[in-house]
C-alpha cells in the first residue's frame, strides 16, 4: 500500500530539518542514530510526502529539495551514495509564496517545480459552514485521546460559526483542543469559549433558552 509521510517545517533547526527529510548515515553528526536513518523521502517511496509551511525552509534546504524534485534522488547527511526516491510530493504554505519569491525569500525554480497544481483554500471566515464539522471533528479526536465523553451546545456551535477565527483551521483546533482538556463536561456552552468569541466574560451567567432546557437542573446552572 501507499505510504504518506507528513512534516511541518515552522520552527524546526535547519540541520533537523535536512535530517528528517533525507536521513543522515552513521556518524554524519553529533548525536546520529547509531547505524544512520531514513529521511522521510525514502520512507514514502511510491507514496507521498506531505511538507507543510514550505516558505519556512532555508535557502540550503530549498536547493536540495530541488534537486530531489528534478533528479529524483537524493543524499543522506554524511552519505556520498545516490539513493532513488519516488514520491508524490504535496506542500502547502500560509505565506504567499508569490510574493516569497519576489522577496528573494524563495527561490523561483523550486517554486515552480512545486507548483504544477495549486489550491487556494479561502480562510476560515470565508467558510463558516465549515466550523461546525471541523470542530466537531477535533472534538471527537480528543474526546478520544483523553477518554473523555463532551458535546457542543447548539448556541455554543453558533457563537463559534461567527467568529471570525484570524489563526484559522490551526486557531480552531487549539480552541477544541483545549476545552477537552480542561472541561469536565458533558455539555460545551457559550461560557466555556474564550470571550473574544462569546463575547462574554466568564464571570457573568448570559444563558439561551437552549442552555437553560440542557440536561442539568436549572438551579444548578443559576447557581453558577
């Protein structure tokens, strides 16, 4: 079967980041794997390799992803022995790597090589439809991972719709991510949320008819 392998670039060491892609053989640097390493292009050989935040690479890198992308080798850290890849690579990028490459930030050739077919996914406040199933989707991943058993109120679900989410998809996730942790549930309500999406402090009871008919006593919920 296929095999995917996926990378994030942001905040990663240049010399980690080389590593990881095209593995290093023994004794390659301080700290190699006794017996060298696969990068992640031979281990998606005739799969596919996904590289998130491509603009964040370092000149070095991009010449070296080039040249994968053109000779369809490569060379481990410390290795003098051409190795064949095969691999679909799919990258994405927050930056306008247009503009990266008008900057000098990016180089043309590497971005054309990348560019054989381009999505633009608008963000997400141009896509409220998509908060919904998004945030239960992430929901039901840490629900999952934490054991816990929680759900999102309807008003709760609305609240977050019309949020205007600046962070996007990755905003959204960290959101959800976070009331699994710190929520007992089993219900998510409109205090829960943060206030610059509520637009209420959590201090102060501001409850629909929606809440009050949830599944806890009313003079629980007055209480708090």
């Amino acid at each position: 079967s296929r095999r995917q392998r996926h990378m994030c670039i942001r905040d990663r060491p240049e010399n980690l980041i080389e590593s990881e892609l095209f593995g290093h053989e023994k004794g390659a640097f301080t700290g190699a794997r006794r017996g060298g390493k696969e990068g992640l292009f031979e281990m998606a050989q005739d799969g596919t390799i996904f590289l998130d935040e491509i603009a964040d690479i370092s000149p070095a890198v991009q010449i070296r992803l080039l040249r994968v992308l053109e000779t369809g080798e490569i060379f481990r850290l410390g290795g003098d022995r051409p190795i064949a890849v095969n691999a679909r690579v799919i990258s994405s990028s927050w930056k306008d790597l247009v503009e990266e490459v008008r900057a000098g930030r990016f180089r043309a050739d590497l971005y054309y090589r990348l560019s054989l077919l381009r999505l633009q996914t608008p963000p997400l406040r141009e896509r409220p439809e998509d908060v919904r199933p998004l945030a239960e989707h992430f929901l039901h991943q840490y629900t999952v991972k934490y054991h816990k058993a929680l759900a999102f109120m309807g008003v709760t679900l609305d609240m977050m719709r019309s949020y205007a989410w600046p962070g996007n998809v990755r905003e959204l996730q960290n959101l959800v991510h976070s009331l699994v942790i710190t929520l007992n549930g089993p219900l998510i309500s409109p205090r829960d949320l943060p206030a610059q999406i509520s637009g209420v402090s959590r201090d102060v009871s501001c409850y629909s008819e929606e809440i009050l008919a949830a599944r806890r006593p009313l003079k629980e919920i007055m209480a708090e």
